[in-house]
C-alpha cells in the first residue's frame, strides 16, 4: 500500500434495522459492501457463536489480503525512558525519577541497539517511553539526527500520543489551540528524522474508564488529534486497545468506532488508498494502518490487584458494573456519566476486573476486524496470548503476525512475554495456512518465504526452538534498566 493523491470516499452504508447475525449483512460486511453499527458491532461481540465471529473476520481478512500471505516486520522496541509523569494503574513499567532503577538510555546505547537489529535484517525501531519531564527537547531532536545520520535504512515508529501531549505540556510550542502546538511539535521531529507514530497509550477511550485507569495520560480526544496531525503531515500510524479490565463490553465497540470515525475523516480530508483498476473502487489502506489490541496483563500492577469479577457470592449473577458504565456512556453521548448515581452495582466499577482469556481475546479481535471496515490490517497479539492462540487468531481476522524484535521491556514488567524468533514466526504463519511475508512499516510485503530459503524452512532440528523458554514471568523486584538482549524476543506497540 502506498499512500496516494485524494480520494472520493465513501464510507460502506449501516443497516441499522438488520440483526448483526444476517447473514446477508455479513457477507456484505466481508466484502466491505457494508458496514456495522456499534449495536450490531456489540451483538456479536457479546453474543455470536465464536467459530460464527470468526468465520466472518476471516472471510473480511480474505477479502482484503487474499489467501497467500501473512505478515511481520523485524523490528526492535527501544524503551529509551522509564521515568514517567503519569500513574497508570495497568503500568508495570513506569518509575519515578528517584528511583534506583530509573533510567534513561544514553544516545550511544540506542545506537548500538540498531546496529544490532540492522544486523539481522530489521528494518524498524519502535521507540517509546515514559513522559520524562527532565528530557529536553534537544535530547529528541539529537537522538533523531543522529539515528538518521547513522542508520538511514531504518524507519523510526516512535512517541505514541501521550508522550507527544506531555512534550506539549513540557516545551509550550508555539501555537495558539493544543492541535497547532502538537503540529509544531511534530513537525519539528519529523523535520529531525521521525517518520511515523505507533499507537500506544490508546487503552480503552471511553472517559469513565480512561479516568480510573490512565491517571495523568491523556484523554481520547487528545490522543485522536495527535493522530489526526500526525496523518495531516503524511504519516501512517497504528491504533491500540488494551481490554479485559474494568470496562464494558460496549466501550470495546465505542473505541473501535472513533477509530474508524477517525479513519473516515483522515482518508477524506487526505486521500490514502489504492484504486481496482477493474472495477475503480477504492480499497481504503487509510493513515491508521493497523489495529492491534491485548487483553491487560495484571501482573506487578497496581490494576492486578484489583478483585475478580465473580469472587463474591452471586456476584456473576449481576452485571458488571462496567456494563452498567458503558451502557449509561451511550457512544460518548453521554460523556460526563456519573456512576456514582447508577446505582449500588455501578458502585462497584473500577473496584472489580473482568480479565479476559483466549476466547475473549479471539471474540474481540474478530469484532474489530469487522467493526474497523477501513483498517487495513489487524494485529495477532501473540505476544501477550500465547504463539499459539495468536497462530490461531490468523484464523479470527488478524493478517499480521507483528514484530520479530530484539527486546521488550513493557509487557513484560506486567507478567507475560513469549519469545520467538524468525523461524518460528515463519512457521506459526505456514502451519496456518499461509505463506509468510516479511513487510515494512507500511505493510508493503518486501520478502515472501515461499522457497526452501526460508527462515523457518532453513531449520532442520526443531528441538532447539521447542527448548526455548516461550513464557517469562516477570520478576517481583523492579528490573534494572534493559541492557544488551540475551536472546531474539517478540513485542507489541502499546
Ligand atoms: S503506561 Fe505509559 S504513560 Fe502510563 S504510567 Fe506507564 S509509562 Fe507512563
């Protein structure tokens, strides 16, 4: 996909008065002749029979990626920066400055970072971090310069939406409204070598949910406009969701509309996509390329420790209280929702997490390859899921298989992180069915593995892979800061 001059598009139409189960609806759906309503979008995702939801994510995924190829990129997540302003209470990363084991990577230690993905054919750093108010601007701009100047071959995915509000909040750009001080900002460092945002910090966007988990992070509006620039300035970005906490089912489906709102608007006002020649519609790749969303990992968090849903006698046989929350928040029409007038069982939101295992997983990642008609991929979120339920998820919407990457630093402080290499990677891809296709930042496919010289089709003792230890728990004592990797390890943007 590249980008491309303006388009005339239009958005799939809604038909609202169809169960979200027809299956003419459905078809339609996969064929991007149609598009789902949040109500319809949150009946399947609450109530359709899984294999039914995947089916459909497939079919949709098959529509717009064929049957051959499945994708990953080889890149490096580079947490530059552990110090952060904000509280998060899913955070397992973050430190305060006076911390023993704060840190800040110096330039020279990113360096040798890329030099060592270079090495083995990566060809994207995803550099995010804490917002560090003791960073000055120079630190950003000097870092950028000097990969550029040193790596030019490497694309840089770095500062997710919040950092880029809090560098608002710490460098007071010129600009009189936040969305032109956000545009200097990053013009500035596009100009110093940035090429384009990942979507981290997106979580979960409705306000009620997004008040009690990402203390001191910034609210949707704010993390949308960021992106909005960012696209205006012609970069491709991704867009996150973590889930499986305190929020409702709908406010899975409200994230996943202003996503696609988002998307719509962005495609309009500066064209992305790529003309059928035969039949002259527009397949719209868009400047959010992907979606990628995890269910929250609890371990070493403040959020963790928050009770089970169920771990009260008949608590099972009420709603949950994030239900209640999300039915009342009403798509964002009804922003200020206070739960505290809802009643004895809203009473109890933020106080229980309803965490979610594979088959939510596989559910929620198979209603947003539905929901988002104009996403152009989806990301498997094997890293926190497992290689396998992420192999699996290939079958449930997902196209991309994400990043073989050197290091992770995030997920991992919160308890889960599976480590595969290429091969590996390759082979879950094969043994789905596909063949696996290295790409880049803009899902442009820069390599097939079909021929027996692939990474995967190169091993010829499988035992060693087998023996690697795929699932880390996090140690209990605070990690010191990220030193030279011992071994090949996959991430997520988030
Ligand atoms: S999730 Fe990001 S913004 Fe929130 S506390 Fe952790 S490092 Fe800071």
């Amino acid at each position: 996909m590249t980008n491309s001059k303006p388009v005339v598009y239009t958005p799939p139409p809604e038909h609202p008065h169809l169960a979200a189960t027809d299956t003419g609806l459905l078809e339609a759906v996969a064929r991007g002749h149609a598009r789902l309503t949040p109500d319809q979008g949150l009946d399947l995702l609450r109530a359709a029979p899984l294999h039914t939801l995947g089916r459909w994510a497939d079919a949709r995924a098959r529509t717009l990626h064929g049957d051959n190829f499945r994708t990953y990129i080889i890149d490096r997540n580079i947490n530059y920066t552990n110090v952060c302003t904000a509280k998060c209470t899913f955070c397992a990363f973050r430190r305060d400055a006076d911390d023993h084991d704060a840190y800040t990577l110096p330039t020279e230690t990113i360096h040798q970072k890329i030099a060592e993905l270079s090495d083995i054919g990566g060809t994207q750093i995803l550099m995010q971090g804490g917002m560090n108010p003791d960073l000055p601007l120079d630190y950003y701009l000097n870092l950028l310069h000097s990969i550029k100047s040193r790596f030019p071959h490497i694309h840089i995915h770095a500062f997710s939406p919040p950092e880029f509000v809090e560098f608002v909040h710490f460098f007071n750009p010129p600009g009189s409204t936040f969305e032109a001080k956000v545009r200097w900002m990053m013009a500035k460092l596009k100009e110093a070598g940035l090429d384009s945002l990942p979507g981290g910090g997106g979580e979960i966007f409705a306000t009620p949910v997004r008040r009690k988990i990402g203390l001191g992070k910034c609210d949707a509006e704010s993390w949308l406009t960021c992106m909005y620039v960012a696209h205006s300035l012609g970069m491709f970005t991704s867009a996150t969701m973590m889930f499986g906490h305190i929020e409702g089912h709908a406010d899975r489906i409200h994230h996943m509309k202003l996503v696609r709102e988002w998307q719509d608007r962005a495609i309009k006002e500066f064209g992305a996509g790529v003309e059928d020649p035969a039949t002259g519609r527009v397949t719209p790749g868009g400047h959010y390329k992907a979606f990628i969303s995890w269910p929250f990992q609890r371990e070493n968090t403040p959020l963790g420790r928050v009770k089970d849903w169920g771990s009260n006698p008949g608590e099972l046989d009420a709603e949950f209280p994030g239900d209640i929350v999300a039915r009342e928040f009403a798509w964002g029409k009804n922003d200020e929702v206070d739960y505290r007038d809802l009643g004895p069982g809203a009473a109890e939101f933020g106080r229980r997490v309803r965490m979610a295992g594979a088959t939510e997983y596989l559910r929620t990642q198979a209603a947003s390859r539905l929901m988002l008609d104009n996403i152009y991929s989806i990301g498997s979120s094997w890293v926190t899921m497992g290689p396998h339920v992420g192999q699996v998820g290939l079958m449930y919407g997902a196209s991309d298989m994400g990043s073989v990457m050197m290091e992770e630093n995030v997920v991992s402080s919160a308890g889960t992180t599976y480590c595969l290499n290429e091969a590996v990677l390759c082979r879950l891809i094969r043994d789905a069915g596909f063949t696996p296709a290295q790409r880049n930042n803009t899902y442009d496919i820069l390599r097939t593995h079909a021929g027996a010289e692939s990474p995967d089709l190169q091993v010829t003792d499988w035992s060693k892979h087998r023996a690697k230890k795929l699932h880390i728990e996090a140690p209990r004592q605070p990690k010191a800061a990220p030193s030279s990797p011992a071994q090949v390890t996959v991430s997520i943007e988030r």
